[in-house]
C-alpha cells in the first residue's frame, strides 16, 4: 500500500520516546522525562495574554501564507536587532514551526542526489527531511571536542554538493560555532559559487560559553547564499505553538511561500500575534530562562561526570548534555531502554544524533526531575 518514499521514512526518536515516556506516566508510572527539549517553563503571560486577545478580537480566519505584515516587520527587525542584518519583508517568512522552514527549504533547494554536507552528530529530522527531498546526506564526524571538520567540509564538497547544513548551538552536542570557524565557512562559500548555506539558529539565545556568531553578518555578499532558520519553539518556551521563521533570498523564500501554500496555508493566526509580541516585545523572559538553564547544566554535568562508567563536557549552547557511554559497554538504544523500562528515566538514544556510544539528556526539564533523573542514572549505572 505505501509509496516507496513513505516506506523510507523512519519516526523522529525524539518525539516517539517522549510520547511513549508520556503515556507511560499517564498510566501512572513516575518515569522522569529527559527526552525531547522543550523548556519546562510556561509561556510568558505577556505572549499568552497577545494571543487571548487575538482570539477575542477573532483573529481567527487565514492570513497571507507566509505570515502577516506585522510579524514579518518583527523579524526583520530581530534580525536587525540580534543579528545585524538588514531583511526586507519579502526576504522572510513564517512557518509552522523551525521545523517546516527547513523541510520547505530542502523541497525548494535540492534535485535529485543533491548532496548536503553536514556534521554528526546532528538533529535527528535534517537527515529525513533531505531524504523526503530526494537530496543525499553526506555525514562527517565532528573533531572529538565537537567542533567543526573544516578539512573534512573542503574534502567533501564535489560537484553534486548543493547545501552546506550547520546549526549553533547545536542540538545535540551543544558546539557553538567560533568566529574563526565561522570565517572559514565564510571561506569556503566564496570559493564554492554554488554552495548555499542552511544555518539552523533556533538555540541563539541559549549559550552559556562563547557568543553566537551569524556567518550572513560576516559576509554581507554571501547573504543571496544563506537561509537562516530560526523559530519561538525554545527561545519563549512556545514549543506547541508551532511558530518557525526564516530570511534568506527573496527567490527562495517567494519558492517556499508557494510550497507552503499548498501544504499547510499560513501558520496558526492566534500563534503569529503571540510571535509578534514574543519577538518584539519586552525580553526579560528569555534572560530568566537563561540564568535558570545555566543552572541547570552545571549541577547536571558535574553530577553526571562523578559517576565513573560515564561522562560529558560541558555543553556551550542549547540545553543538553550529550553524554558518552561507551564505558557502559551498551550501545545507546540498549541503553536508553533499559534505562526506561528498568529505572524509569526517559533519555535520547544517541543514535538518533549519529552516534550510537553517547545518550542526550534535556535540562530544559525542571530541577525536581533533573535530581530526580541523576540520582536514578546513578542507581542504574551500579546494576550495569
Ligand atoms: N532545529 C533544531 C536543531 C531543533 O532541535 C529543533 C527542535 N525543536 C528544530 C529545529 C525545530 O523546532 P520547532 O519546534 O520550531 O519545529
Ligand atoms: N527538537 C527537539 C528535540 O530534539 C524537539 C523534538 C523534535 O522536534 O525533534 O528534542
């Protein structure tokens, strides 16, 4: 019955081990959920109270497919703001969710076997979603502290290499991207014509070692070259609200704006006024949120690297740790298992991420289940 692209596509690990996690504690089970990164923190009221009002005023009917004008002149001026860049309405657009923009990207910018280079371990959907589009992922190994191969991108590119995938911080090693990396990139692409740049920035506001470092604003001439991604999901804990955003090229985004329109229209009405004020309006949660997961990471990576059989390194953005487990001698879905069904945690398999001898755990969770969670990865790593 199914379509040989249907038979090809696998569940993303992370929203299947979360769901099954969460039906587990609907049946009553405390398991601790570790698992897909979603801030534990609700949606600050000022965002909640916009979207309130939307729905009273009826803000309820379709909108332009690629957001309304109000929140397109908001992330221009985010761009501005954060970034540096200059971006005209017609060079940004709204999605539902970070997600979408990069499947839409990948539709509109690959041909058949079009290769897209990009590092392991990565986010578990960009490696899909190049498949869905026909295109070809080409793997390389991040150097052991997780940094970028600069070699290996040169040696890799051939004339089928059509993107150039990079995401800092990164989901799940939490590398952030140095300047003097982002100038080789930079490198690359202007010795590389057709290269385009995918750059996946949906965890620019978690950093805690390191500044976020935007390649569009070290070379200018590049930006026709380069589609940044980015979404509300993690920065205003709005995982659910399925808000993405992306700038690039006019060409692509007016490309990526037709494609939408025949999958999915405009994103949700009330979820764009809400991005509205989450973007532009006061941005003090977003401070709190950060002083709370540096918190969180330190008193998770210095009780993980006490016990013996494991360890990590501190993560520079976004809010996992990416945790080796080769010690264990298990590999990470025996792991991440036995670690669920036996001790009632629920973490990441690092294969998933390309890695199979490392788990990841998200901090984004609260303190109580983070305590919770170590003190149970502890008794486990005695039975193993
Ligand atoms: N990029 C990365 C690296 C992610 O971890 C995620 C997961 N949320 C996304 C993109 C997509 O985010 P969204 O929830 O906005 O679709
Ligand atoms: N991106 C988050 C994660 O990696 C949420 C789940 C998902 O969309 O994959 O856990």
């Amino acid at each position: 019955m199914k379509s040989e692209r249907a038979k090809k596509i696998s569940p993303s690990a992370t929203l299947e081990i979360t769901s099954r996690a969460k039906k587990m504690k609907k049946e009553g089970k405390d398991v601790v959920i570790l698992a897909a990164g979603e801030p534990d923190f609700p949606t600050p009221r000022r965002i909640k109270d916009a979207a309130i009002k939307a729905i009273e005023n009826n803000f309820t009917t379709y909108t332009p497919t690629s957001g309304i004008p109000e929140l397109k002149e908001a992330i221009c001026k985010k761009f501005e703001r954060d970034n540096g860049l200059k971006y005209t309405t017609k060079e940004v657009m709204a999605h539902c969710g970070g997600k979408h923009a990069l499947y839409l990207a990948f539709q509109c910018l690959l041909n058949p076997k079009d290769e897209v280079i990009l590092h392991i371990p990565y986010w578990n959907s960009y490696i899909e979603q190049v498949k869905l589009a026909e295109g070809l992922p080409v793997e390389i190994m991040s150097k052991p502290d997780m940094s970028l191969d600069m070699d290996q991108i040169k040696s890799s590119i051939t004339d089928k290499t059509k993107v150039l995938l990079i995401n800092s911080p990164s989901n799940p090693s939490g590398y952030v991207i140095k300047k003097e990396e982002a100038l080789v990139i930079g490198e690359i692409l202007l010795k590389n014509k057709d290269l385009f740049l995918i750059s996946d920035e949906v965890y620019e506001y978690f950093i805690y070692e390191g500044k976020h470092i935007n390649i569009a604003s070290l070379f200018p001439e590049l930006k026709e070259r380069i589609l940044i991604v980015n979404a509300v999901s993690k920065s205003y804990s709005m995982t659910g609200w399925r808000l993405g955003y992306c700038a690039g090229p006019e060409e692509l985004i007016s490309s990526m704006t037709s494609l939408q329109d025949h999958m999915t229209s405009n994103p949700s009405s009330i979820s764009q006024i809400a991005a509205v004020e989450a973007i532009s309006g006061e941005q003090e949660d977003v401070k709190i949120m950060l002083q709370e997961f540096t918190k969180r990471r330190s008193f998770l990576v210095d009780t993980l690297n006490r016990f013996p059989l494991i360890s990590c390194s501190p993560p520079g953005g976004a809010f996992y740790a990416f945790v080796n487990i080769e010690k264990t001698g298990m590999n990470s879905v025996t792991f991440a298992d036995k670690l669920l069904s036996e001790s009632l945690v629920a973490v990441i398999p690092g294969k998933a991420f390309g890695m199979d001898n490392y788990i990841r755990l998200s901090f984004a969770a609260s303190r109580e289940a983070l305590e919770k969670g170590v003190e149970r990865i502890e008794k486990f790593l005695k039975t193993v």
